[in-house]
C-alpha cells in the first residue's frame, strides 16, 4: 500500500511542479489570466521556488523504499506523464491549469505524509 501512495505521490508532485514552471513562461500565465497579462517577478520567483521543490519531493517519494536505480527510472517515468498530462491540459483546457495544480499540491503532501 506505502509503494501506491508513494507513486502516487511522485506523480502528483511531479505535475505540480511541471505546471508551476510552465506558469512562469509569459504565454501559458496568459492562458489562464488573459490575454497580454504577465505574471510580476516575486510570483515568478514563487513558482519557481515550488516547482522546483515539487520535483525534489517528488525525487524523493521516488527513492523512498525503492533501489537508487529503480527510483530514479520510477521519477523519470513519472516526469514523462506528468508531462503529458499537463500538455493535454494546457491545450484543451488552460484554464484549469492554475486548480488542478493548486489541488494536485494539496494531495501529493497528503498522500506523501500518509506514507
């Protein structure tokens, strides 16, 4: 049951941080707060503070109760679809893009401490 949380964990952490850093580019801000709208420097550096400790969170939902080399292929592989996912959204549905990564940070800490 540890080894489901703990994937599901990385994968919720890897999506948080991959759209927060997708946040930051001019263009993908623009989708969800209008057109022209950029995002001020101290909410850029705030993105990418979290991103970039989402995905150190997720490297280490990865590695816990796994092998050093099969962690590392569960994080990658995890990155991957979390990559899509976001892809999928940003195209479809940009404007879900600022909940659904609020939502999927709030259920990676859960699940990453319930484990």
């Amino acid at each position: 049951m540890n080894g489901i949380l703990n994937m599901a964990a990385m994968f919720a952490f890897c999506f948080a941080g991959l759209a927060a850093l997708s946040l930051v580019m001019e263009r993908h801000y623009a989708d969800i707060h209008g057109r022209g709208a950029t995002p001020p420097a101290a909410v850029c550096r705030s993105l990418r503070m979290g991103g970039g400790l989402a995905l150190l969170l997720a490297f280490s939902a990865a590695l816990r109760g796994e092998s050093i080399g099969h962690g590392i292929v569960l994080w990658l592989g995890g990155l991957t679809a979390a990559a899509i996912a976001l892809v999928l959204l940003l195209s479809y549905a940009p404007r879900l893009t600022g909940r659904s990564t609020l939502l999927s940070a709030a259920f990676a800490m859960l699940t990453f401490l319930a484990a």
